[in-house]
C-alpha cells in the first residue's frame, strides 16, 4: 500500500506551525511515498487587503522555491509535489487558469472554505463553521458545484466540510451530498477523506467529518475517494491513528480509494 498526502499546509499561511523541510522530515520518518504541499493560495486581492488565514502574494515565489529546493534535496528519499489549495471565485479564475500553466504548480486542490472571498461585502465567515440552516447548505452546495464544473482541480478537499458544526445529518445533508456525489462522479473527479476532521470534531463533539453518511452516498454514486491530512503541523503526518481509521472506514463502506494523484 503506498503512503501519501498531497493536502499540506505551511507557516505562510498564518494557522500552520512547522518549518518546510519539517514536514518533509515527518513524511520521511512516517514512511510516505509521496508528498504534496498545497498551501492556501494568496487570492490576487486588489485593494491591498491582506487576508488573516493565507500567505500574502508576496510570500508566494518563496513558497514555490522553497518546496521546489526540497524537491530536489530529498529526491531520492520521497517525491515531493508542488500544489495549492484553492477556493472557486469567478472573479479570480483567469487569473488561476494563468497561474496553474506556470508549469511549476502541478496541482489544484478544490477547498470550499466559502463562496465569496475574504475582502468580499458578502463574505460570511468560513463554511463549517456557519452552516446552520438549509439555505447555508444550499448555498455550500451551489458553491461545490461550480468549482467541480470548472475543472480545474485534481480532487475536491473534504467535500463533506458542510458538517463541520451542521448538528445532524439530516434529509437536506443527504439531498446535497446526493447532489455533490453525482457531479463528481459526472466529472471524474476525487473526493478527499480528510482526516484532520477526526480530532477537531472528537475535540468539540461534533459528528462532523469525515461524514461516515457522505461516504455511503459516495459509494451509491460509485465515486472515488483519496486520503488527505490537510495538514498545519508537521507532527500531523507521524501520526498514524487517524490514518488507520480513515482507512478503516473506507474498507468498511466499500468505496474505492486512489493512493496515487495523476496530474
Ligand atoms: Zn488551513
Ligand atoms: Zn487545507
């Protein structure tokens, strides 16, 4: 069974601890097989707005040369990968189709974090932790789908993110996820288990994600998943229970899960 991650962060995002080559050492010492770093990408925001929870677009050449040094230094011992994860906005997606030809970055991941960006008049916070009421749901959903339909990205981040705090799974979670399923089937594209929803749910008691009612609808539509540790700490990737029960889980549903990203 090969070992990888393609969903990690770095300090530049300002919610992240560890140094780059840190999570390179972890991965290391972890037994991975690959590694992807796919930290918040720095949205081009025009009214000098900086934004408390991604790297600035001037930290951005050093986060591509970084990870392209460690590429190399550790060539022998893991591959490293160079991605971003990155919301759908219309407004910025010109901008993201040019950014992604720059042969540098080899990969896109899809994070719905919300619908509007931060410097936005309609932004509302991030998506799990407003999700109340159907008409957020629908609002998740809509969002899901549109970046989904743009194809730009090589696998949808925990697309069950909606059950963050949502209370239960209820008719209308099972209605949007039938939705969301579907469409990545149609597209052909991943869906990432993200396992750093185990520990933030367990530590608030939430049921949260991953959705084990998600990943049934999921194997209805005949999707496939991949694993994600969307990690913002280095120690995140040495440990091994949530892996182990991610992987648990995903025996038990029955869905097919990819180990390795193609891009
Ligand atoms: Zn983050
Ligand atoms: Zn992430």
């Amino acid at each position: 069974m090969m070992k990888t991650n393609y969903h990690t962060h770095t300090i530049r995002c300002k919610h992240a601890v560890g140094a780059d080559e840190s999570y390179v050492k972890s991965a290391i010492l972890a037994g991975f097989d690959e590694l992807g770093f796919s930290d918040h990408v720095p949205w081009p925001f025009e009214d000098g707005f900086t934004s408390k929870i991604r790297m600035t677009m001037g930290q951005y050449r050093d986060y591509v040369d970084s990870i392209l040094l460690l590429k190399e230094k550790y060539r022998d011992k893991i591959r490293i990968c160079l991605g971003l994860e990155c919301e759908y906005f219309e407004e910025y997606k010109d901008w993201l189709i040019e950014l992604k030809k720059s042969d540098e970055i080899e990969y896109l991941i899809f994070g719905n974090h919300f619908a509007y960006p931060e410097n936005s008049s309609y932004y509302e916070g991030y998506y799990g932790e407003c999700i109340k009421t159907t008409e957020d749901l629908e609002k998740y959903k809509n969002a899901t789908l549109k970046g989904i339909e743009s194809g730009l990205f090589a696998y949808v981040a925990h697309p069950d993110l909606f059950m963050r705090c949502y209370p239960e799974f209820d008719s209308y979670c099972e209605k949007i996820s039938e939705e969301i399923c579907k469409k990545a089937k149609e597209k052909n594209i991943l869906l990432e288990y993200n396992i750093s929803g185990f520990p933030y749910c367990e530590k608030r008691g939430y049921i949260g994600y991953p959705a084990k009612k998600f990943w049934e609808i999921a194997k209805e539509y005949d999707c496939k998943c991949i694993i994600g540790y969307d990690a913002h700490d280095n120690h995140d990737l040495e440990q091994e229970i949530y892996w182990n029960k991610g992987i648990k889980m995903i025996e038990e549903i029955g869905i097919q899960r990819v180990e390795r990203l193609s891009f």
